[in-house]
C-alpha cells in the first residue's frame, strides 16, 4: 500500500518568484519535500509525472541545478528535455512568446535558468504550461525552498529564529528576504551601502512580514547583522556573467563569513552557501569545511525541494 501523501497545492501555474507563494504553499512544499526524501532514502517510487515531458532551457551553465532537475524528474517518471542556448537562442531567432507557444505544444512544463526576469515571465505570460523559475539575476526561488528545507531541519520550526545573509544584494538575497519572510523567520541582510537588494523587493519582503511577525532588515553593520544569527549565509561576491566587475572583491573583504564572524552568531549557528564556493573569499576554508555536512545536505535538499514544486504544479 502506498505512504506517499498528497502533493500541495499552488494556486499559480508557474513558479516564477517566491512573492507569489503563500505562508501556507510555502509550509506545504517543505513538509512534501521532506516526505519526498524520506520516500526516496526507502526506495519507494513515487512517480506522477509518468508520460509527461518537460523541456529545460539553460542560457547560464550549471552543476546543482541541472542535475537536481534531471534527477528529479527521471524520479517522479517525466522525460527530461535539455535544450542549449545555441539551439533556442530565446528572444533572437524567434519572440519569446512564440517559443512559449510552439514548446507548450511539445511539452508539459518548461523549466528555464537566464539571466533576465523580464524573459521568464514573458514565457510564462504566452506558455500554457507551468513555468519554473530556474535561476534569475533578480530571483532564485527554487534554492530557498532547499534552504528553508534545510534550515527546518536542522531547527524543526522559524518562529523566533534569524538567519544572516551577508553580501552582495543580489538574486540570493532577494529570495531569501521573501522567502524568510514568508514562513515567518526573521533575517537580516548585512551588505554594503552600494550594493543593498531592489527596495521594491526589500518592501515587499516588509509587507509579508506585517503578517507573519518575521522582521525584516538591511544593513552595513556587519557584527549587528550576523547577532544572534541561527543561521549565517553567503554566496560568492560576484555572480556569473558579472566577472568584470573585480572591484567588488575589495568592497567586501570585511563581509567574509570566518571563525571571528561566526563568534558573533548564535552558538548552534549553521552556515549555509548555496555553492559553488570561493574559499578565502566569501567564506573562510576552515568554517566551510566545519559546516560542510549541513551545505551539502543544503546541496542535496535541490533535489527534494524542486521535486515538491514539480509535483505540485503538476497537481494543481
């Protein structure tokens, strides 16, 4: 007899940001990921995609996301479709909203990884088939509910904890204020004065936040930021496609996650990084290498989190 629960439900047929996802589809999409890890350690199958194909468009390269996706969907029975650049060349030899059109004849989702956030919402916006925000320069959705997975995990609920984000105001960041937001954690955003998150994102972090009692904050005091932090976050100074911009290694030497910062955190602080990592950059080598398990159980959670969100768009 199966022990596979019921997908949740999402009342958007796409999952393009985190804005769009309610406390309570957010909670359902970590308590389904978690079954769904649970599931596959047993070896239980649990394949509702069976017969269905789902097309990836990737403009940047990726080690996590592809194999997770790939992985995930052979998992819950779909066909992967990996399509390059070179071939689609999205907006260039035809409009986005003919791609969206002629793919969603082909397939049953379309996953995408770009640089744009305008692109994927005009795929969305002609597509007649869910759509997955794989990664953005303005939103990386899907590595929060692996976050958030992992940081349940490790401390069973949100209310009343903190978690640190310190860094480039950046895709990251902005997902995580939404995202901290939402399921009601508090997070504090230490970065420096040129380089804080879109304030429209910051706002509306804020407003879910009048909701679900999480406070919401960006600053440049770094010891005040990582205070009491249960968790400590970072991610690499300069973000793919932005490798010319080398002057901001200088502005952020002082936001390197390392044993004095971590002093400043809660004493059961976990460190978390969304990978690849730098060391002697963003993060000291000795604290990655301390925290280790838990990045790589971070690593691991793309896998059942993206799943979850697969499941349940295909459901609603």
């Amino acid at each position: 007899m199966s022990t596979t629960a019921s997908a949740p439900t999402l009342k958007s047929k796409h999952f393009l940001t985190l804005g769009d996802v309610s406390q309570e589809e957010l909670m359902g999409l970590l308590s389904f990921a978690a079954h769904l890890k649970d599931l596959r350690k047993r070896g239980e199958v649990y394949a509702p995609l069976q017969g269905k194909s789902v097309a990836m468009y990737f403009e940047k390269p990726s080690n996590r996301t592809r194999v997770s996706f790939e992985v995930g969907l052979n998992d819950l029975g779909a066909h992967p479709i990996f399509l390059r650049k070179e071939e689609i060349n999205l907006g260039v030899r035809e409009t986005i909203a003919d791609t969206a059109r002629t793919l969603s004849r082909y397939v049953d989702s379309i996953i995408i990884r770009t640089f744009d956030q305008g692109e994927v919402e005009e795929l969305a916006h002609y597509a007649t088939v869910p759509v997955i925000n794989a990664l953005t320069d303005q939103y990386h959705p899907c590595q929060i509910v692996a976050d958030l997975l992992t940081f349940k995990e490790k401390f069973g609920d949100f209310k009343g904890k903190k978690l640190c984000y310190l860094g480039d105001g950046n895709n990251m960041a902005h997902s995580l204020l939404l995202g901290c937001a939402t399921v009601g954690m508090s997070i504090s955003i230490g970065c420096p004065p040129d380089y804080i998150p879109l304030p429209k994102i910051v706002e509306k972090a804020k407003a879910i936040a009048k909701e679900t009692g999480a406070e919401i904050e960006v600053t440049d005091r770094i010891t005040h930021a990582v205070e009491g932090a249960h968790a400590v976050y970072t991610d690499v100074w300069v973000s793919m496609g932005q490798e010319s911009t080398s002057s901001k290694y200088d502005v952020f030497q002082d936001y390197q996650v390392n044993k004095e910062i971590m002093g400043k955190a809660d004493p059961n602080a976990i460190v978390l990084h969304c990978l690849p990592a730098h060391r002697g950059e963003e993060i000291c080598g000795n604290v990655f290498e301390e925290h280790a398990e838990t990045i790589f159980d971070q690593a691991e959670n793309r896998l059942h989190g993206q799943k979850a969100v697969l499941a349940a768009l295909f459901k609603s």
